[in-house]
C-alpha cells in the first residue's frame, strides 16, 4: 500500500524574544530519511544562525508562511501559539506540538479546540526513563543554568577566578547557587569552571553527592522531621518550621556572596521564596543576583520577569529566555527532544497515532482531534 506523505512544518516564532526554532538542519535530514516531507517557513532559522540553504540542502521545502498553513500535518513550534484567522487556513486534523506553558496559557490553548486540531505540549512530559531523550525542559534548562553564570559574569564588576599578579593577588567570586536540578547542577559546574568558589543550597540532601562532585560545597539545613519516612525525589513544600531555619540559613551564607543564581522550583506551585529584601540589603556592594524561578513568582524577593534592577547597590536580574539567547545549541537540542518525541508515535502507515495508549502521549496531548482533555477539568 501507498500512503499519502506526511507533512511536517515549522514557522517562524510568533514572539520576537524567541531565536529558537523547532527543527534544525539535522533534524530535517532525519525526517526525511523515515519518508517525510519538512516545510520550514522562510527564514525561521536564522535566528538559530540556520540559513534557508541549510535546510534546502538536507531535504527541506522552504516555503512562505501562508503555503505551510495551507499544507502542513504538524506543526512544530517552541513556544508559538497560533490564532485566528490562521487558524482558518490550516488543514482540519492538524497536530500542534511545541512547549506551550500550558498553565499561564489556558485560554490560548482553550481556543485551540477547534477544527479537530490536536495540540500537545511537552511542558507536561512525564519524568520517567523513556522520556528522557524528548525532555525539552531538561534540555533548555541545562543550557539556562549555564548562560544564567554568564550572564552574571558580565554583570560583574569583578573578575571571577583568583588571579595572582605583580600588583597582588585577586581573590576568587563567591557564588551561592539556590536548587540543584538541571539548571542548578550546570550553573555550579559553569561558576567553578569560570573560577568560583561555589555553594549549593536544596532541600534534597540526597543531591550532595552530585554538588560535591562538581567541587562545590554543599549547605545543610537540619530537616530531620522532613524526611522521616520518605525520600525526596523533586523539591516539596516544606514546614513552617523547616523554611524559618531555611531563611536563617541562607540569609547568614548570603552576606558573604558575590553571586547568587536561583533555580529552585516546586512542580505546579509557586517557587519558594528564598531570598529576601533584608537579605539582599546585607549583600556586599556590587554583589549580582539571578532569579531563573522569577516566571513561577520568583526565589528572590523584588524580581521583576524580564527585568534587570538595582536594590542596594546590587543587581537583580530575572531573564525571561536565556536558552533564546544561545539559540544554535538551544535549537540543536530541543529540535532533538522534538525529533525523538514524533517518531516515537509514527505508525506503519507513517502517521501519527493519537490513539496510542502510552502515559507519554496520554500526559502531553491535551486537545485530541477537537476535544479537550482532562487536563481542562484541573482546577
């Protein structure tokens, strides 16, 4: 039997702080050596330092934005959202697939329950082993908790290792890191490389190990009431009591800071909030804090998402999407993740199977061919 191709296509992203795009050069390659046909929207990688001619030459069509809509069987985004009067033009049973924050974009995604659209998102993939190849929250947040380091370098005044010269010697930047996940775990291996002396606060005492490993020195705060009986895989909410000498803790290792990186988050809560005003008033002059959790309500009291200010004499900058800003690799990895999600569902007849019953599909699909799923009966 003969099956009619199917179509897969990326746009150029809607936001105009967003480089990344959802399939590179490579992975277009990859599409079209399982049988696909890859439309990519005229210059939507260029941003990505992707040129036309890349994709052109490893398989691709490139097309203008109206010609995909018309055409495309799925469309994959970053973090695109596409409205009316595109959605008009699209073929009925067209899947969307990107990272659509489905929780600060409700509404958006709600009005996507038209025309037997299917949307899926991979905010929401589950964190068992086989989804760890299409993780794109791992992905970009690993290169986050880098570029956060960097970020903070260039906000620095100083030099960040310990240098010794004819005119003296220059002691090295002290760096706190808050959260040691993905972006955490990166960011203290990046602070050491750049030369830091680096410490690491989280809630988890099982993640020591891994601080340790990377050179840093791992704060304790006693929590024996916490963990009686249990193991903590994700950060929790923690007691009233355990949070008092959590702030004692790090209000005492903060005066003593130069650089301060936050990563800590709790899934589907608002971040903890970790450092606050007076904490901040007692930082040396200079001293850079970044809140990587500011889209979440922030670790640090004052954070404005997106923006970068002054308190005290120090700065706090809260970026909106530093794996934007090192939008190649971010793209490289994240059209990976993509890659490895789709092809994963392709069927005999080289369609995608919304039917599957598998917990990675049945978590990330929250529109199926129209209908909304139960994730639009959550509170």
């Amino acid at each position: 039997l003969k099956y009619l191709t199917m179509i897969i296509a990326t746009l150029k992203e809607i936001s105009e702080d967003e480089n990344r795009v959802a399939i590179s050069p490579d992975t277009c390659k990859q599409y079209c050596k399982k049988g696909f046909s890859v439309y990519i929207e005229k210059n939507a990688g260029v941003k990505s330092s992707f040129l036309d001619i890349d994709y052109e030459n490893n398989g691709a069509k490139v097309l203008e934005r109206d010609e995909i809509l018309n055409q495309a069987d799925i469309i994959l985004n970053v973090t695109s959202i596409l409205k009316e009067p595109e959605l008009n033009k699209l073929k009925k049973d067209v899947i969307f697939l990107g990272t659509y924050n489905p929780y600060e974009n409700f509404k958006n995604l709600n009005a996507l329950a038209f025309k037997n659209f299917s949307t899926i998102t991979l905010d929401l993939l589950p964190r068992i082993s086989r989804a760890q190849s299409m993780d794109v929250l791992s992905s970009q947040a690993n290169l986050a908790g880098y570029k956060a380091v960097i970020e903070a370098s260039s906000i620095f005044k100083k030099a960040m290792p310990m240098m010794m010269t004819a005119a003296g010697t220059i002691i090295p930047a002290k760096c706190l890191v808050l959260g040691a996940g993905v972006a955490g775990l990166q960011a203290v291996a990046t602070a050491k490389r750049l030369g830091c002396v680096v410490s690491v606060f989280d809630v988890r005492p099982e993640v020591e190990e891994q601080v340790n490993s990377l050179g840093a020195k791992f704060i304790h705060v006693d929590q024996k009431k916490e963990l009686e009986g249990s193991k903590l895989v994700y950060a929790k909410e923690m007691s009233d009591e355990y949070k008092k000498k959590q702030s004692e803790k790090i209000h005492e290792v903060s005066k003593e800071m130069d650089i301060i990186i936050s990563t800590a988050l709790i899934p589907g809560k608002k971040a903890p909030l970790l450092i606050k005003s007076n904490t901040i008033k007692s930082m040396k002059s200079g001293s850079v804090l970044i809140d990587l959790a500011a889209s979440a309500g922030g670790n640090i009291e004052g954070s404005i998402f997106g923006k970068k200010i002054s308190i005290e004499n120090t700065i706090l900058y809260a970026p909106s999407n530093l794996p934007s800003l090192i939008s190649y690799d971010a793209s490289l990895l994240y059209s990976k993740n993509l890659f490895n999600f789709i092809t994963t569902f392709i069927n005999e007849e080289k369609k995608f199977n919304l039917d599957e019953e598998d917990e990675i599909l049945r978590k990330t699909l929250i529109i199926k061919n129209g209908n909304k799923t139960t994730f639009f009966l959550k509170d």
